[in-house]
C-alpha cells in the first residue's frame, strides 16, 4: 500500500511497482484511508507529509493495529530528527 497524498508520486511509485512485478498496488491519501484499507500482508509505503497529518503519527496507528506490518518511512525533509522518531 502507499500512503500520500500526492497523486503524482503514487501515480510513479505504483508503475515503478507494477513494473517489478508487484500487483494489487492500494493507494490511501489520508490515515482513515490507509486505517480502512489495512491487510495483514501489507507492506506499506509512507510518506511523512500527510495534508492533514503527519506519518509519524499514522505510523504509530499501523503498528498498533498491525504490529508485524512492515513499513517504509518515505520523506524527502533533510530534518535527522524526523528519521529518528520514525525509527523509535
């Protein structure tokens, strides 16, 4: 699944996907969506910049739902702050 609300770069990441050979590729925009859409077998791509939110906090709402749910903490901030919460 990929969380972001920018249609053009789920627009690329889901053909960059599709063109590895990964299939059934779910885009949310927004946490309720993701939330809604969440499957055991997900591995999610996260964007850190949500419009109404953040990824840390939408992060923290996965792994307490799906505590196994792998997850990949996409963000193009430079901040080493941001990558350190997302890791804790």
């Amino acid at each position: 699944m990929l969380v972001d609300d920018d249609p053009f770069i789920t627009a690329l990441l889901t053909r960059q996907l599709n063109e590895q050979g990964y299939e059934n590729v779910n885009v949310a925009r927004n946490s309720e969506q993701c939330m809604g859409q969440l499957k055991k077998n997900d591995i999610i791509i996260l964007d850190h910049w949500l419009v109404e939110e953040n990824g840390i906090d939408l992060l923290r709402q996965i792994k307490s739902e799906a505590p196994d749910t792998p997850v990949i903490f996409l963000s193009g901030q430079e901040f080493i702050t941001i990558a350190i919460k997302s890791l804790k």
